[in-house]
C-alpha cells in the first residue's frame, strides 16, 4: 500500500509539472508552423481540453495520495479504527504538529490550488502560478524523502532531488501530453508539420531531462548504496535495480525514435504521412506505459530504506572440521560468515571439499550490535552472541 500511494503520488505530480513545460516549450511554439486559422485554432482547443484533462485528474488524484497517505501515518502512530474520530483527530495531529504531516498537507493543497490558475493555458498567469506553485510542490517530495535524511548537511541530496523530480516532470509529463495529441485532426497533411515540430523538440527536451536524470541518480546512488553488490543483496538496491531496468527499455525506444523516426520526419517537409503518424503515436505510446513502470519502481524505492551502511563480512579459512571462530563486529550491521574448505594433501575428497580448489560456501547472516563476540563452532551449528 505504501508503495502504490507514493508511486501514484509521484505519477500526479510528474504530470503536473510536465503539462505546462509540454505546453509552453513544445506544443505552442510547434503551433506557430501553421497559419493562423481554424485549423489551428481547433488544435489548440482540442489539446487544451486534453491537458486541462490531464491536469484535474492529476490534481485530485495528488491530493487524495497524499491525504491517503497522511492517514497511513496517523493510523500508524496512533491505532484507531480507520476514519473513526480518533483517527481523524490523530490525522490532524500530525497534519498541524509534525513536519511530514505539514508537508504532506501542503502537498494536497497546492495539488488542487494550481488547477484554478489553468496552467495548461498559454497566458501569462497561468504560467506564472505553475512556475511558483510547482517547484514548491515538488519540494514536499523531497524534504519528506531519502534526500532529507541523509547524515550530515542534506542541502546537496535535496537540491538533486528536486532536479531529479524536476526533470522526471518534464520528460514523463510531456510524454503523457504527446501520447494524448488530438492524433485524428492531426492526421491531415497540414498539420502533420506540427508532429514532426513536436517531436523535434520533445527529443531535444527529453535528451536534456535524461541527462540531469543520469546525473542526479548517480549522485544519490552513491551517496546510499555502498556499492554494486548492493543492488543485488538489498532490497533498496534490488528496486533500484528494477527501475534501472524499465529506464534501459525507455532508453532503447528513446533511441529508435530519435535515430530511425526523427530523420525520416525530416525527409518529408511536406508533412509525415499516416504511416509515420501511427508509427510516432505507438512508439510514444509504448515509451509511455514502459515510463509508467519506472514511476511505479521509483514509488517503490521511495517506501524502501535505503542500507544504512555495508554489511560486515568476515571470512574463516577453515579445514574440514574448523575449530570455533570468534568474530568481533565493529559497527552494526549483518555479520555474514564464510566457510572456505580447504582440501588438504593426503586426505580423502568430501562432499563439501570434492577437489583440491578452494570452496565457498555462505553458511549465515545474523545481526549483532557494535563490540559483541559472535562465536561459531562449524558447519551444522548456529552461532551464537555473547558480550564481548
């Protein structure tokens, strides 16, 4: 549940933020290649109502996350029967006296504060209250995540947060606005040019939002992960591991848009023709669903700890029966040992030694505190802790 509230809410605020930069840097000024008329006026009606679509349903689904997710943590903290009076009273609790709970409130407010102010109108004041209202709503994100907690000065971690959060806006919320263009009017060998602008700038504009992305996660990669062994032994790592997956695929799509669909739009400066058009429309499409599962995999890693430093790992050269072991941890964390089984000279091959190469075999993981003695007597017993 929490990890399908702050994807949904990471969803809604991507297209939030992409609805207006699709609509000043990409949409507008690729309406200026036709001539002023009906046709493009019905272009941009028809886009208008489409973006003002996105936007609302954005907008609600943003503040019923948040508030949802507000509701989690006051259920949480206090245990009450849900929606009860107890409950609502707690959720204002931590709503007014807790700073996740004031974040999370202004989260919801200026989630349905910008609607009213029409950003997905190209006039001076609707941009002008997506251009405040959207960094702030992005910050909520930030200073209640990862990035706030990290140790020490967390002014870098959330500074490259919200570029991260930013340029997510930019690239999938556009998407979004791209992959629901009135396609039908734009069909028409006219305003065919108008896709070919499109697309144009939006690769222009994604390449720029994939680079700050590139930048930003390996920056908080790491400053969490204690390394490549991490994505695969966390599961922090694990579900970075997952997003980075879905991203190769977007990747990939990316790069047959760019290199196979932008120079063939190129070569017709009389308009794509329909062919093209519903190949743009699905390969959009298509880097939109993929998009959608790195969201989902960013929610994901949002609700999951991050490692909070390497595992301890200690390593015993053995025979075939060792003697026991003492292990001393110096920080906590998952003391691991290993059993090397050495075959010596002489003697017969085992099961657990069959050669005269050297064996690893993982024998257990167990959690200890700083300056315990963790003792082990061989293969078949369990360790044991004792004070040191």
């Amino acid at each position: 549940m929490v990890a399908t509230l702050r994807a949904a809410q990471l969803l809604a605020a991507a297209v939030l933020a992409g609805v207006p930069a699709f609509s000043a840097l990409i949409w507008q000024p690729s309406l200026t290649r036709l001539p002023p008329g009906g046709e493009r006026e019905a272009l941009a009606r028809a886009q208008a109502r489409r973006s003002r679509l996105l936007a609302t349903a954005a907008g609600a689904a943003l503040a019923l996350a948040a508030l949802a997710d507000l509701l989690r943590i006051a259920a949480f903290l206090h245990p009450a029967p849900y929606l009860s009076g107890l409950h609502l009273q707690a959720a204002l609790t931590v709503a007014t006296g807790s700073r996740l709970g004031r974040l999370y409130a202004l989260r919801a407010i200026l989630a349905l504060a910008v609607l009213p102010c029409r950003p997905w109108r190209p006039d001076r004041r609707g941009f002008t209250a997506a251009a405040l209202a959207l960094p702030l709503l992005l910050a909520t994100f930030s200073l209640s995540g990862h990035a706030a907690a990290t140790p020490g000065n967390p002014v870098g971690p959330v500074a490259a947060d919200l570029l991260h959060l930013a340029a997510t806006g930019a690239w999938y919320g556009g998407l979004l606005c791209f992959a629901f263009l009135p396609w039908r009017a734009l069909e028409r060998a006219a305003a065919g040019r108008v896709v070919a602008q499109v697309f144009h700038r939006f690769s222009n504009l994604g390449l720029a939002a994939m680079a700050v992305l590139a930048g930003t996660g390996l920056y908080m990669a790491a400053l969490r992960l204690y390394g490549l062994l991490a994505l695969v032994e966390h599961p922090y790592g694990q579900a970075l591991l997952v997003k980075l997956s879905f991203l190769a695929g977007v990747l990939a799509l990316a790069g047959v848009n760019r290199f196979w669909l932008r120079p063939r739009l190129a070569r017709q400066p009389t308009g794509p023709g329909p062919g093209i058009l519903r190949a743009v429309r699905w390969l959009v499409t298509a880097e939109a669903v993929l998009g959608l599962c790195v969201v989902a995999a960013a929610g994901v890693l949002a609700s999951t700890a991050p490692p909070e430093g390497e595992p301890v790992r200690q390593r015993a050269a053995a025979h075939l029966r060792p003697p026991t072991v003492t292990f001393v941890a110096p920080r906590p964390g998952e003391t691991q040992i290993w059993v090397i089984p050495v075959k010596r000279p002489g003697t017969a091959p085992c099961r657990c030694c069959p050669g005269p190469s050297i064996t690893t075999v993982f024998v257990t993981a167990v959690p200890v505190a700083p300056g315990a003695a963790l003792t082990w007597d061989g293969p078949g017993s369990a360790p044991g802790r004792s004070g040191r």
